[in-house]
C-alpha cells in the first residue's frame, strides 16, 4: 500500500478540507469537516490563509444570567444594548450618516471578502466606526433563549479585567424605557432640508426634533409628519408637547415613534412588548383591502389594545 500524508487546506467558508495523497501525488481520499479553523492568539487561521483582522476573546453576558463565550473583532471595549434579532449590512445600502448598531454578534465570519461591491473587510468597517463584533458563539442557542425570554439586555466586552457578576450588573441596570435616543439621531442643520416628491406633487420640508410648533406653523403646511425614531417617547416630553401644540390646527400623521408620540400626546400610555418586531419580513393586512404586505418593523413600544 502506498504510503500517504495529510495537507490541510483553509477554505474562505471555515470549512477546511484533509485530503489523503499518495507518493504520486494522486487524491485517494478527501474529507471535508464543516468547523471553524482554529485561531492563534494573534489571530491567525491555522492552514495557508490568515484571518484579516486581530481576534481576542470576549463574552456575551445576558441579564437572564446566561454567558456566552466568543472571539470579538472590530473595536474592543464594553458595551450595553438590547439583544434583539438579526440583519445584514452593505455599505452602497447605507441611508444614515453613520451605524447606529451598539455591537454585533456572528456565528461563523467569513475569512473571505468577495463581494463585489467590497473596499474593506468586515473588521475595518465596525473598527472605523467603533463598533464592536463578536464571533464564534451558538447563535440559534440564543435565539431559542430570546423566543422563550422575550427581548434581553447584554454586554459585549472584551475587557478580561471585569468578572461575570460585573457584567451581569450593568446588563441588568440598563432599560431602554425612559431612555432619550432621539437626539443622538435627529438631523441638526444649519438650514432646512428640502425634498421634492415629483410623483405625487409635493414638497417636503425636514425639521429637527426640537423644532417649535410656531415656527413649523408659520410655514403654513398642508400637513405634518411625525417620522420614526428610536427610544421611548415617554423620554422625550419636549416633542410630545410639540405635538399637543399642532393637533387640530393642521392635518398630522405619525409613523412608528411618530404614532407613538401622537398616543402620548392624546393620553395614552405605551408599554415595551415581551417580544419587540425587528426585521424587514413582517407581513401587515390592510383590513379594508384584504390585502397583506411585507414591511420592515423595528419596534417595542405600543399602547394597549384596548386604549382609543
């Protein structure tokens, strides 16, 4: 029998493939493990590729008490935020001045980067942006835990000087209810905004959050939109006052925390779901058509069903 060695090949995917050869170099036998290559501590796949970014290890510390132990790239620190679904990213798609993410979470990162739209790897662009990103950690364990749980607060950090008890602490101090996030997001300019919507005839004028009800008055609108938002708007009494001031002299909508605000400002209450809707696939049914659409939701605030 001829004799054979073993070669290791790392493929972009993870999976790495052993084939067996023998003196002449013909394959006799190929098996192909689907696992994650095994990473040095400088972050070095093991094989012929390398991994383009630096790895460390970091933990995933829910407020049920649950830890979850990873590899982190992009920016390193500690972080505190809601664990609350999954998404992809591109920055061509990006719509926003900057990503808003506090941290993300993978199961297997690609070594690869093949798009064709791709400048740099995923690692520059959250480290650019001081984003942080864990890896290497059973995602669908976490997503059967947050199915039973609802919507859970956790930390991601790096930092192997604080304890679990300690992160476990802050997961458990944090809530986003009563939280102001709008003003982190809301467009501050040194002049207005104008867009033109040809197909239907209008223009539309763009304010910040903190713009006075007179002053969105004196324009003379055929009618104002509450836009979306992040937070609570139980955290933002400023606009719910706003909109107080401008009911029942112009024709208002409201549109996720728009609507929200709208409630509030009526004398409703909102409330955080166990279960918040994060995602672009939530099929809605118009009750007058009877026709169903698929929208993108990112929302955990509503009021009660019985409220009017």
């Amino acid at each position: 029998m001829a004799a054979t060695k073993a070669l290791e090949f790392v493929l972009p995917t993870g999976f790495f493939i052993q084939p067996s050869l023998n003196r002449r170099g013909g394959v006799r036998l190929s098996v192909v493990k689907c696992s994650i290559s095994s990473v040095t501590s400088t972050g070095t796949a093991s094989g012929f590729l390398e991994k383009p970014w630096s790895s460390y290890n970091a933990r995933l510390v829910l407020e049920d008490g649950s830890v979850w132990s990873a590899k982190s790239f992009g920016a390193s620190g500690t972080r505190v935020a809601e664990l609350i679904g999954n998404t992809g990213v591109n920055p061509d798609d990006e719509e926003s001045r900057q990503c808003f993410l506090a941290g993300l979470v993978i199961r297997s990162l690609s070594i690869s980067t093949s798009n064709w739209r791709c400048t740099k790897t995923f690692g520059d662009y959250l480290a650019e942006r001081n984003i942080m990103g864990i890896y290497d950690l059973d995602t669908r364990a976490i997503t059967r835990r947050l199915r039973e749980s609802g919507s859970l607060n956790g930390v991601l950090s790096t930092d192997g000087s604080k304890t679990d008890e300690e992160l476990l602490h802050m997961s458990r101090s944090w809530d986003i209810v009563g939280l102001d996030l709008i003003s982190d997001v809301s467009w501050n300019p040194t002049e207005l905004l104008h867009m033109i919507s040809a197909s239907y005839g209008c223009e539309i004028t763009v304010v910040p959050s903190t713009w006075p009800a007179a002053e969105a008055l004196k324009m003379k609108p055929d009618g104002i939109l509450f836009s979306n938002g992040p937070g609570d708007p139980s955290a933002v009494p400023y606009a719910v006052e706003t909109v107080k001031e401008l009911l029942g002299k112009v024709p208002v909508y409201g549109i996720c925390m728009g609507h929200q605000l709208l409630g509030q400002a009526l004398g409703g209450k909102t409330f955080k779901m166990k279960f918040g809707h994060h995602g672009g696939n939530h099929p809605v049914r118009n009750n007058r058509t009877g026709h169903v659409e698929i929208s993108a939701q990112w929302t955990q605030l509503l009021f009660p069903p019985a409220w009017k």
